[in-house]
C-alpha cells in the first residue's frame, strides 16, 4: 500500500516544483526515473525499519523522545552538488503531530544502490527546528 502512495505522490511532487519555493539544499530533480528510484529507496527504508522494529520510528533529540511515523507524502527531491539525493517527506507521528524529515540519499559508487545515510527533523507542526 505504501508504495503506492509514495510513487502516486511523484506526480503530486512535480506540482508542487511549480507552486512552492526551495528552502532546502541542492536543485530540484525534474526526471520521473530519478524521483521514482529515490521514492523506492526510502519505501525500503522504512519498510526494513518496520520489520526491525516493529514500527518506523524516528529519536527526536529535542524532546527526548521516539516519535513512532506514518508516511504521508514526499514534497521535495533535490540533487546535491556531490550527486547525492536530499529528499523532504511528511509524516504524523503517535500524537498526531505533522514532521517534515529530511533523508539525505548517498549513491552506493559500487553497485549504484541508494543508500539512506542520514534523517532530520526539519519540522514539527510546521515549526523549523
């Protein structure tokens, strides 16, 4: 079902190219291929996270917590100066509270796999952190 919604909400993220500004790093990906290979990369994710843990989750250092998520839609596929992907995606945690995380996407220079390297939270609530 998640894939689904992540590759449905490609073609609502090259809408979203058009009507919003850029606040986040690198320039933003136009190829359908690119976004929809990023999308795949960070459904894997999160689906081997659920499978380790049950439930995909996130440590908000902040507030001292774990924030239990549930993907809502990506928003944002940049290219960064080095090749490497950033990717914004929104998500609700347990409290219902609405998370903006970053996913910064590393190219695997042996096989050429995606690879997650790192996750922010960017915001809570709409609220930059």
């Amino acid at each position: 079902m998640r894939k689904t919604v992540i590759l449905g909400g490609v073609g609502m993220l090259f809408l979203s190219f058009l009507l919003f500004g850029q606040e986040h790093p690198g320039k933003r990906v136009n190829e359908k291929l690119v976004v929809r290979d990023v999308a795949t990369a960070i459904d894997d994710y999160i689906e081997k996270d659920e499978m380790l843990k049950g439930r995909f989750m996130i440590y908000d250092e902040k507030n001292d917590m774990v924030r239990l998520l549930n993907f809502e839609r990506l928003h944002t596929v940049n290219q960064l100066d080095d090749g490497n992907y950033f990717v914004c995606a929104d998500f609700e945690d347990q409290n219902k509270n609405k998370l903006d995380i970053d996913f910064y996407i590393d190219t695997d220079m042996e096989n050429g796999d995606l690879v997650i390297s790192k996750l922010l939270i960017h915001k809570v609530n709409g609220k930059r952190r």
